[in-house]
C-alpha cells in the first residue's frame, strides 16, 4: 500500500487539471546568515519550467537566483529569523522546510578571526581597522542579554582572542607583534613580545599558548613565558587562525595566494602535514564535540562555513558571505563573525571545550 494519499504525491496534482503541488526534499545547506545562497532540491518547482517561483522565509521573499523544476537557488533576505521556507509557484505552495537563519548580535565591527566565549557566555570580538589605524574602541563585549559593550581601548590592530582557564583574555596585536593579558575588568599587560606578525591564538590543555605570526612560525609560550619556535609554515596574506582539536593536534588556516588552500595539522612534536587540501580562503576554525571541524572559507565557489569530518570529508555547512571566524555557545549555537557584524545561528551542536 502507498504510504501517500494521491493529493500528498510530491509533484502529483490534487486533482484533474490542477498544477502539481510543488515539494521540497531538502534544503542544502540548511543554515544560513543573510545574504547566503541556499539550494532547494525537489519536484514540481516551475510549471512547464517557464514560469519562476516565489520563495518566502516566513514572509518574506528571497531573490531566486536559479530556477528548474527540480532545483532553486535562493539568496536569504535581511532581517529574517530561523524557521521555515516554502516555494509558491502560483497556482500551489509547497509543504514548509526548516532552515536556520543568524540572528544579528552586533554590528559596526571588524573582526579578522574568531570570536572568543568566556566561562559565562560573553562573547568577545574586535575592531581590528586597518594596519596601524587606532580606533578607540578595539575589543567588545556582548553579554548574554545581547547588549554590546565597549572593552578594551587603544590596543593597535587587535587580532587573535583566546581565553586561559583562569578566565583571562589574551589579545594579540599583529602590529606590534605583542600578545596582551587582559582581565576580567579590562585591565591589560603585556603577555609576550617579539612575535613577528601575531594573529591566532590557542591554549593546549597544559596551558601552553600558541601564537601565529603570519610570516610564517607558530609560536609556542610555556606556563613560565619561555618562547620556543614551534612549527614553521608558509607566509599567509592575512593570518594565521588556530585551534587545537582531537589528539592534542594543532590545526591552523592562512589563506595564501591560492584558491586551493590546506588545512594543516601539527603534532605534539611540530610535525606539520596536510589534514584537509581544496578550501579557498580559510579563516577561522572551531572544533565540535564529535570532532567535526568548521572552517569559515568557500568550498567549490560556495562561501560560508565548511564542516569536516574526522575523516577529512567536506561539505558546506553554513551558506554566507564574508565569514571570517567562528565559535560555539552553549546551548547549541554557533556564533559566526563576518568582516563587520557577528550573528548567532541556531544549530544544535554542541562545541568541543576549549579548555578542560
């Protein structure tokens, strides 16, 4: 027995002489921010594939881009939260499919990696500006009610954000090549000079801290300040971003020239190999407590966040423009930084702990 009603036939009409009721099998990917471009795969999108279809997130109507009976691309619309989507072709509408959509959090920002999650859920993020352009906010707070504060004034050109275990801050400075310790009250010193072009920044869990300069050495500062060179890298044209994932392995991004860029993973030893090669322009990276990796970069000319697996396979997780960096926040949210703004995107997975 068929396990639909006639009227319930993807692509079937209800009855002789009605269009067919358009269906969608899947929405690929099926998370978002403004701006991005989602694929809807299924049947009966266009009739006699002439006319195109009106695609609405709730109520509002997205910019078709691409339109054939079994596949529309969709650019997402401002202003539009998580829920459903549906395409109406005129004469039918289809059933709603789910989608989640970033929520603004703040705006009339710069960040140029990662943003960072203290132990309460504030998160931190920078006006980084141009090299050498002083600013006179340079890091923000958002606190759990989502209300932006000023943070840290007067710090040239901040870059890499990370948090220690006993709740401090670390802030690098790409240029002065000087990694800062910052309080809970806003109260900075300087943690560390000499580090070339500073840009990401990573704790082991001994509380070692790893700092990339972009020219081409990941540094390694002992609990006792000693500096050591690490691992040696090819130069990248903007930064280095890092995060330590499962086996105690250091992966790191820096988009270079190419288009066909690695995601390197480092051992214990500062043996460098390739874990994943064919993002173009990857930045900031997260781990999830399956040990999926999310990267901000393109995949196949498709931009936003890529995840990976521990095997090393890709897919396009998030659909977004200008994505630059990328966190966790219990419960379940990710917290995506573009080159101007931060949204959170409800995704319900849960982030590896940065710190245990």
């Amino acid at each position: 027995m068929s396990l639909f009603k006639k009227s319930d036939r993807p692509g079937q009409a209800m009855n002789k002489g009605e269009s067919p009721k358009p269906y969608i099998e899947r929405v690929a990917p099926a998370a978002a921010i403004s701006g991005g471009e989602v694929s809807i795969l299924g049947s009966g999108f266009t009739e006699n594939g002439r006319t195109r279809p009106l695609v609405r997130f709730g109520d509002q109507p997205g910019s078709v881009l691409l339109s054939s009976p079994n596949r529309l691309v969709v650019r997402v619309p401002e202003g539009v939260s998580s829920g459903n989507l549906t395409v109406d072709t005129g004469s039918a509408i289809s059933a709603p499919a789910a989608i989640a959509v970033g929520r603004l959090i703040g705006e009339n920002l710069h960040p140029v990696a990662n943003p960072a999650v203290d132990a309460a859920g504030n998160v931190f993020t920078t006006f980084s500006g141009s090299r050498g352009q002083k600013v006179p906010v340079s890091v923000f707070k958002i606190d759990r009610k989502r209300t932006l504060h000023p943070f840290l004034n007067d710090l040239m050109n901040p870059t890499g954000l990370a948090f220690d275990r006993d709740g401090l801050l670390y802030v690098s400075s790409r240029a002065e090549g000087t990694v800062y310790q910052v309080t809970p009250s806003g109260q900075r010193s300087v943690f560390a000079e000499g580090m070339g072009v500073a840009t990401g920044l990573a704790f082991d869990q001994d509380q070692n801290l790893y700092v990339g300069d972009r020219t081409g050495t990941i540094f390694k500062i002992n609990r006792d300040r000693q500096i050591f060179v690490f691992a040696t890298l090819e130069p990248s044209v903007a930064a280095y971003h890092l995060a330590f994932g499962p086996g105690g392995y250091l992966y790191v991004t820096g988009p270079t020239t190419s288009s066909f860029d690695h995601v390197i993973r480092i051992s214990h030893a500062g043996e460098v190999s390739s874990f994943y090669r064919g993002l173009g322009r990857p930045q900031g990276l997260a781990f999830d407590i399956e040990n999926n990796l999310y990267v901000a970069a393109s995949l196949a000319g498709r931009r936003g966040v890529v995840r990976l697996t521990p095997e090393a396979r890709a897919e396009l997780f998030v659909s977004g423009n200008n994505i630059v960096g990328v966190a966790f926040l219990r419960p379940g949210s990710m917290i995506l930084a573009t080159n101007n703004a931060l949204a959170e995107l409800p995704v319900g997975i849960e982030g590896k702990p940065l710190l245990v």
